[in-house]
C-alpha cells in the first residue's frame, strides 16, 4: 500500500515590512493597540509587480531542493489561495508550474481561505494512497495586501503576504505516513469573513455602488468566538479518533490569525508554551500561506527534526476548518 510521506518544506517572504507604527500613520490604531488585540508586530507586504506566483514559485523551489527528489518528478501541484493572479483563470497553480518549469503536470486552485494548507495536503494524501500520483507539490501563496482595505482598522492590521510549499511523496514505511487530516465547512457563516466583489453572488451594479467591495471583510468579534471554539473540538476530536495524547504532539502548528485565538486554543488543549508554534508577530496573518511559513520557520531554526509530530490546525472564510497529524519525514535526515 502506498502512503503519503511530507518530505519537506520551504517558504518566501517579501522583503517590505510593514509595521504597526507605519499602520499607525495610515488608520487610527496604535502598536499598543494592535499588540494587544493581536499578537502581531509587523506583516511582510510584496512589491507592486510581485505576484502571488511569484512568491509560491520561491517557496517551491526551497521545498523541491530541500525534498531529494527532481523537479521532474513532481507529478501534480496543488496552490491554495485566495489572492489568485488572475481572477477566474489560469490557475495559479498552472503559472507556478509554467514558471518552475514543471512542463504536463496535474495542476489546480483551491479556495479554502486560511484552511488552504490543510484542505491541499489532504488532497495530496488522497491522489497518493490512491495510487494516482507519486510527489505532489502544494504551495500556499498569498498577495493579501491586494485585497486589504488600508482604511479600515479592523483587517489591514491583519494580513500579510508570502508563501509557504512542502513536497508531499508516496512510501511503502508506514511510520512515515501522514497519519490523519481532518477538514470540514459551514456556509451559513459565511458573512463573517468574505469579500463580497464581482463573482456572480453579486451584481456588478450593487458593486459599483458599495466601496471596498472588493476587498476582505470581517466580523471580528464574531469570528474569534467561533474560531476558538471550532479549532479547539476539531484538534480534541483528532487526537481522540487516532489515540494520540496532547504530550505525544512535538509541535502544535495553528494558523496564524491571532495570538489570542492560539493561546486560547493551546491552553484549551493542556499544550505547554514549548509545544506550541507562534509566527503571527512577525507575518501577521497569511491566510493559506499561514501554516506552511510556520512550518518553514521552525525547520530554519533547526527546531524541527525528522520523525517529530506536527499537529496543524486552521480556520478560515467559508467558514472552512481542518487539521492534520503529520510525522516530518524528511529523506535525508
């Protein structure tokens, strides 16, 4: 039988930093302020001619090289965005593999908002153990500063931009396998965290009429509510349904939306400060990117080793939630 394997990640952030002084410049709002509603210190925001291709082309290749494997092995490529180079098409997804030279490859989008990541691993996982492909690159990508309203308080001291990707390979070693992913969605949320633009839900000329219809919008003290509560029973049922203890996890991986939704969430769960993994202060919240940058950093850092337990967990606009037991599974250890 074959299994899925996460052979190894990589990740790229845009070299502008954004900080919570500078946004004290542009909205009524202060470091202090955003600090401590937050957790967040300061977002990465890319260049005018900078696209999200471009950036989860970077990340690919530091997740290709890193995986030991050819870029001509990758037989599928899977991008979760929700800040897509073109509005209905190409994919992403294809201009990644057009740019990475990954020449007649499986490749798509998907719409998951900051549950991206978990919703395309699970994709990954099924296409291998079905036998269908053999290494899958997945790729979060976000340009979110393209679609952030840098007038209303309430998002653009949120988001960021960036990228993260991970090489997701087939073995016959159990040990290796992805143990478990978990997803889900309720729509009838749906109006807590959208962007209502020109899709065909909405008529053009009611956009017209309504400012920053295009770009994100969110009920903020609804969504935490929610948010907490929904993270916290998907992680609790995860590890029940796989017989695994919260002390066996090395690294809780959550998205990163905000500092408050994580602590509440790990100390929900009994995790100690040591198992929990928290990036939100330097890239604000990077939607589909989110989880896979986080991963990125504590691999750089030299925290995480090959066999280590990664538990993910995101919430996201859909209202889409997911999370996954992930053994890292490096081929060169």
């Amino acid at each position: 039988m074959a299994y899925a394997a996460f052979r190894s990640i990589g990740a790229y952030t845009p070299s502008k930093i954004l900080t919570n002084e500078e946004l004290a410049t542009m909205v009524d709002t202060t470091d202090e302020w955003i600090t401590k509603r937050t957790g967040i210190k300061e977002r990465h925001i890319a260049s005018e001619n900078e696209t999200t291709s471009d950036m989860g082309v970077e990340a690919s290749k530091l997740a290709i090289q890193r995986s030991g494997i050819d870029a001509s092995d990758i037989d599928m490529l899977i991008c979760a965005t929700i800040s897509p180079d073109y509005f209905c098409m190409p994919s992403t997804a294809t201009t990644i593999s057009k740019k990475l030279g990954l020449g007649n490859v499986t490749a798509f989008d998907i719409s998951a908002a900051c549950t991206g990541f978990v919703y395309i691993l699970s994709i990954a996982k099924a296409f291998i153990e079905s036998g269908m492909k053999k290494n899958v690159l997945i790729v979060g990508a976000e340009k979110l500063s393209a679609i952030t309203d840098y007038t209303d308080r309430g998002t653009c001291i949120l988001f960021g931009d960036g990228a993260g990707a991970a090489v997701i390979s087939a073995t016959d070693n159990k040990e290796e396998a992805i143990i478990d992913v978990h997803t889900g969605a309720d729509g009838t949320y749906a109006d807590l965290l959208m962007t209502p633009n020109g899709g065909t839900g909405s008529p053009h000329d009611a956009i017209e009429q309504e400012a920053g219809s295009c770009f994100m919008q969110m009920k903020g003290n609804e969504t935490f509510k929610v948010a907490v509560r929904t993270l916290t029973k998907d992680v609790v049922e995860i590890l029940e349904v796989n017989n695994i203890k919260s002390e066996e996890i090395k690294h809780f991986v959550p998205h990163q939306a905000n500092y408050r939704i994580i602590k509440a969430v790990g100390d929900a769960l009994k995790l100690t400060k040591e198992q929990v993994v928290v990036t939100v202060e330097k890239y604000g919240n990077t939607s589909g990117a989110s989880i896979p940058m986080a991963i990125n950093d504590i691999y750089e850092n030299g925290s995480l080793k090959s066999g280590e337990l990664l538990l993910l967990d995101a919430f996201g606009g859909g209202l889409t939630w997911g999370s996954a037991l992930v053994p890292f599974s490096p081929l060169t250890k």
